[in-house]
C-alpha cells in the first residue's frame, strides 16, 4: 500500500503489528523514501539505512501475530518486539529524509519488490523517537477509525412491555473492525453477552415495575468500547394471562436442622408456562432466580447466623404474574465455635530473619521450604509448622526469582533464579524434605529469572517465561525429564509469554495459559503448538 510523502528527521518511529506465516528473506514492513526501511530478514527485524542493514535479536517465530517497532533518536537505532526491546540497540547518524510512505513492499522507481508474506495492521508513523513505555502503550492502542456506535431500537425508550419476556434488539454501526459482540445489562444484573450477531437477544423471567437496559460494543477480549446506548422502560401484567403460578418449597421440610451447603427445591406449575424462581431466605434472595426445571438452589449456610431462619420461594410465569409459597422455618447449626468446623487462627510466630519470605513450597511430610530476596538459597529453611521449628537447609544457587513445583515422587524442583535485576540463572535444584538435602539436575538450556514450573500429567516438568537477561524473555518453553535428567527445549513453541505467566493442566494434558495476557491460550507439548482460546474478564 502506497500512501502520502512523509518527512522523517534523524528522531522517529516505525511500528506495525505483523503476521508472518511463511517468512521469506526480505520482507518489507515499513519504507520511507529510499534510505527508511524497516524489514523482516527470513524472520529477523532489520532496518536499512541505504547503506546499511541494521538486524535486532533473532527471528521471531512464524504463524503469530507481533508486534515490531524500530526506534530513533537520531544517535541509536533500537527495536523492540511485543513491547519488550529487542536485540542490543545500533549506534547510527542519519538526516531527514523525505519520501513516499510505503507498507508491505519494497519500491524501486515504478517497480514494488520485496513483499511482505504475510498481514500487517495497525501501522503507525512518528516524527519522534517513543520512549519504551509510549510504544507499549501504543501496541495496545487500536488505530482509531469512524466511531462503533450501538443503537439500541427496542423497547423504545418509555415503552411499556407486557409479560415477564423482554426482547431487546439492537444495531451496531462505524468502524466495526475491532467489534466481536455485545454486552447487554438489564438494571443491575450481571453481564448478558449476545454473541451471535443477530441483533436480538431475550430476556426471560423479567419482573414488573421500570426497568433501564445499557447496550455497548465489546471485543473479542470481552473489552467495551465505543459508543453504548440506554432505554429506560417498564414491564406490567400481560392481561391475557391473569392466572398466576403455584408454588411450594418441598426442601427442606419444616423445622429442619441444617448445616453446610443445602440443596432448596421447589414445585411450581402455571396454566401457561412458569418464567423463573426464586428463592429467599430471610426475605433475601438467594443466588439468581432459577429459569429451568428442576427448580432448585444451594444455600451455604454458614453464610447466616445460627439459629432460626425462614425460607420462601417466589414463582413468576411468563404473562409476569407472581406468587409466592408459605414460609418454612429452619434453624441453622454450623458450630461457629467448633476450630473443626471454621478453624482457628494461632499464635503469632517469631520469624527467624528480618526478611519475609519471598518464595513458600509446601512439602509432602506438611513442613514448609522457604527462601527470601536477600539471601536467596544460601537463606533457605525449612519450617516444621507443628514444632514451629525453622531448619537451615542452605543451596548454592540464588534461588530468589526462581520458578518451582512438585516431582512425582515429591521433590520439589526450582528452575532459575537470581543472576541480577531481571538476569536469570540456568540452574535446577531438587530438594528432598526427608532427607533434607539438596542436589543439581541438569542446566536449563536458557537461563530464566521469574519463570513458571508445571508438572504435567506423565511427571515431567514445563518451564515457560522468565527473563534472560534485561530485554530479552526466555520465549522457548521447555521440558525436564526427571528420569533421563535433560531438559528439552519446545523450539517451535518459541513466542512471548509474560513473566508470572499462569499455567494450568488440562484433562486432556495440555496447558491452559490463563494470563497475565488478556488473551489465553492451551500448549499442546506433544505438538509444540499454541492454540488461542479466549479472551480473559480479568486485566
């Protein structure tokens, strides 16, 4: 794509996000004029002053999206990868240089070359040098287009809707490259998302009185943007239908002793068709209002006092007549002042050191391994909760920062460490809490500082992310085999996970990455390949 003439002086940016799936030798982002060129070469981002070709780090790995940036101050050149700096920065003196703005191909007089295999978005030019915390900022920026404007056109706003049924309909217009679904919000009820782009989503079991609804755009990752829309309206009897429900708690019966988690269930019918129902303790609803049969609830009661209490249920048909059941009284007897039932705090226990402990794992004979910041292995004891004993059990790693699970046979390993702030160690260190000793296994093959360990399903263990070293992330998950003492590196997983990153084995032996990135995704080790899966509530 060829757009207008820009003028870039010695400071300036350059960044993209990019999708490289075959990856060829020269493969052009971003040109301007002739002596302005930030490429890909065979995978490796590269940048062309006209007389000299700039690479940074190595080649990112293919068949994902990333997103590269290249950096000026007018005296370094520096490149960063996903937000994180990329390779070791290149000292430089270059002028302005104005010429045309070109994307996905290379330019020789009236000839294009050198075209990018592969999809780029969300290009972004600056007459400046960005500090790393603008480009991450930017990274996460959408370029912005027309506004996502949703409408809501039912009900109207003021409207009066007869029954218990609400049917909202909306449209969504403007730039609809970034829209995926909508979220609907009915008064102050949890989030309703209509994923399947019809326009219309149904409201079941709505009671009588006003009501407002919110409509807003929302994105893959479940992020709202855009312009979002309110109506405020009312629901009243449906007059064809003046009939109500039945209604009976059947569970539990009266005068019933509980404790624990109950199951409440109750009996409603109605002459056309019942809506919902909910339960109350106390005049409080429980949980949500059940919309199918069998119509049941779980009540934990320890969440209220023991003693008496009185239970009812509501029932709501779909014309949104109501009725509700004869109260049943219970008493509550959870033991508050049982310690076998709630627990108990202790007493508060003298530490041995001025430092907390950083890192806790607790161990298969109930004793607790812990190390801190400061001293890292050479600090590190073992704590007997049932004597309040603390036991020097000292390594020669600097296991602060380090990442560490479970063996099978319940040792506990600790891959990486602390080399420096964000410079990782290669170290693996097995530690036995019966015999309290520890040994070395074999060196991870890179070094990793804040890494996650996983035991998998056939008792190896899956190291991912951590820091190599300031600016460069361990991207190449890899796996230890405690019987054959090697550590195998998944080198066509290779790709950029957060430190702290949070792992979690499936039931079918994958790996769920639940964050810190918004977007999760499973490893498959077998394959080597990441699946994306969704996008998380939480940020």
């Amino acid at each position: 794509m060829r757009g207008p003439s820009v003028a870039l002086g010695p400071a300036f940016t350059l960044m993209a996000w990019v999708l490289n799936p075959t990856r060829t030798a020269y493969e052009t982002v971003i040109m301007v004029g002739r002596n302005r060129v930030f490429y890909l070469r065979s995978g490796r981002p590269t940048f062309s002053t006209g007389n000299a070709d700039l690479a940074f780090g190595s080649a990112i790995a293919d068949g994902m999206w990333h997103h590269v940036a290249i950096v000026s101050d007018g005296a370094t050149l520096r490149a960063y990868l996903n937000g994180a700096a990329w390779g070791a920065p290149r000292t430089i003196a270059l002028d302005t240089m104005t010429g045309t703005l070109q994307v996905g191909a290379g330019n020789r007089g009236s000839r294009n070359m050198n075209y990018f295999a592969g999809t780029i978005d969300e290009v972004r030019v600056y007459n400046r040098a960005l500090a790393q915390g603008e480009v991450q900022a930017a990274m996460n920026l959408p370029v912005s287009g027309p506004p996502t404007v949703l409408t809501l056109t039912a009900p109207a706003n003021g409207a009066t809707v007869l029954g218990a049924t609400v049917a909202a309909t909306y449209s969504v217009s403007g730039d609809l490259s970034q829209y995926d679904h909508v979220h609907l919000y009915l008064d102050n009820d949890s989030v309703r998302m209509d994923l399947d782009h019809d326009g219309v989503y149904q409201f079941a079991n709505v009671p009588v009185g006003p009501h407002t609804l919110r409509g807003v755009p929302a994105r893959a990752n479940h992020s709202e943007f855009g312009t979002a829309a309110t109506v405020s309206f009312s629901t009243a009897v449906d007059p064809a239908d003046p009939t109500p429900p039945t209604v009976a708690l059947v569970s539990p019966l009266a005068d019933a002793t509980l404790s624990g988690v109950v199951t409440l269930q109750a009996e409603a019918s109605d002459d056309v068709a019942v809506a919902g129902v909910q339960f109350f303790v106390d005049g409080v609803a429980v949980g949500s209002a059940d919309t199918a049969a069998p119509w049941t609830a779980p009540w934990n009661t320890a969440s209220a006092s023991d003693g008496p209490h009185t239970i009812t249920v509501r029932a709501r048909d779909t014309a949104a007549n109501e009725r509700t059941s004869a109260a049943v009284n219970v008493t509550v007897a959870n033991a508050p002042s049982n310690p076998a039932v709630v627990g108990q705090w202790g007493p508060v226990l003298p530490w041995p050191t001025a430092a907390p402990p950083v890192h806790t794992l607790l161990q298969r004979n109930a004793q607790v391994l812990m190390f801190d910041e400061h001293t890292g292995g050479a600090g590190a004891r073992l704590w007997n909760p049932a004597t309040g004993a603390f036991t020097s059990v000292p390594t020669n790693s600097n296991l602060f920062c380090a990442g560490h699970t479970v063996l099978a046979d319940g040792r506990s390993i600790v891959i990486g460490g602390h080399a420096d702030a964000y410079r990782g160690i290669p170290d693996t260190n097995l530690f036995d809490p019966i015999t309290r000793a520890w040994s070395r296994a074999a060196d991870m093959n890179f070094a990793r500082w804040y890494p996650t360990a996983t035991t998998l399903p056939d008792g190896r263990v899956l190291a991912t992310s951590g820091f190599i070293r300031p600016g460069q992330a361990a991207d190449t998950p890899e796996i230890y085999d405690p019987n054959a003492n090697r550590w195998t590196a998944l080198t066509a997983a290779t790709r950029f996970n957060p430190m702290y990153s949070f792992m979690f084995v499936l039931p079918d032996g994958t790996v769920f990455n639940a964050g810190p990135d918004v977007q999760t995704r499973r490893l498959d080790v077998a394959t080597q390949t990441w699946t994306d899966v969704g996008g998380s509530f939480i940020t």
